[in-house]
C-alpha cells in the first residue's frame, strides 16, 4: 500500500520502513483504514484488486497521534543540542509533514520510563547513544540482510527493551 499511495501522489508518514531491507512494521506510524477491523501497517500490507485505502481518517489519525506520542514519551528531547539535528528523522518526519502540528501533538500526554543508558563508545569508528533509539529495528535489518551478521537484535521488554547483542 505505501509504494502504490506514493506512485498515486499520497505520502505516508514512517519511520521503520526501509525498502527491501526492513519491511515490518514495527513503527506502527504508517497506519492505514483498509476496511478491517483494526487498522493496517501500509508498508506490509498487500495491494488488492478494488481495494479502498483512507490514510486521513480521524481513526487513523488519532492512532498515528499515539504513536507518535508513545515514541516521544522515552525519547531524550534534546533536539538542539543533538548532533544528529540536521538529518534526524524523527525531527524530520514531525517538521516535513507538521506530522505532530497536524496530529495535535502539543504536548505529550504519556510519561515513559526515561531510562538513561551509558553512551556505547567502545569502538573507534561508531559512537551509539542507546538513548536516541526509537526501536524501528531498521539497524537489526541492516545487520541481518545487508551485512548477513544478525548481532544485533531487541533484547528485553517494554520500556527495557534495547537494541544490543543477545545475552
């Protein structure tokens, strides 16, 4: 369904999403109204014959709302200060689509846990700071279909869960 609403002109708001790569839907940002019972992530949804796609429902809407909210509510807000400002894409998907001007999103109505995890600079090339980590899994896709490793995946639950290696 994404790649068919952008050829028809539509854009879709996503973070985990990386074609062919990463196709999960795990960021739950890309939410659509196929007619369903619940809503459906356009990035691994099928297309189908006859198919009616709403992208801008108020029940899409008020979903993407909540995402967004949820993945704020445990993420460091430091934005000014973070050397990923420039190409940062959740800064970039809320200012390119005024995603969170357009959902509402003027505060947040969620606290998470904000646990403060130590900056990973044990290699001389990569410096990670595990608490700018949305959990899209886009890394653990990259490490396991481009890279073939698979070191790294989700380890622990809820707000505890990490991107790391197992064990």
């Amino acid at each position: 369904i994404l790649e068919a609403a952008e050829k028809a002109g539509y854009r879709i708001p996503r973070l985990c999403f990386l074609k062919k790569i990463n196709e999960i839907g795990a960021c739950r940002m890309c939410v659509v109204d196929v007619g369903a019972r619940s809503l459906a992530a356009a990035c691994v949804m099928p297309v189908s014959e006859g198919m009616v796609v709403k992208t801008n429902t108020p029940q899409v809407r008020k979903a993407r709302k909540a995402v967004l909210e949820l993945i704020l509510s445990n993420h460091r807000m430091d934005c000014l200060t973070c050397a990923r400002n420039a190409p940062c894409e959740l800064r970039q998907l809320a200012s390119d689509l005024d995603l969170a001007k357009e959902l509402g999103v003027e505060e947040n109505r969620f606290e998470g846990e904000n646990i403060h995890y130590p900056l990973d600079n044990f290699s001389p090339s990569i410096v990670r700071d595990p608490n700018k980590c949305i959990l899209c899994r886009r890394c653990v896709a990259v490490c396991r279909n481009v890279q073939k490793i698979g070191a790294i995946g989700a380890v622990n639950r809820g707000f505890k869960t990490v991107i790391a290696p197992a064990f």
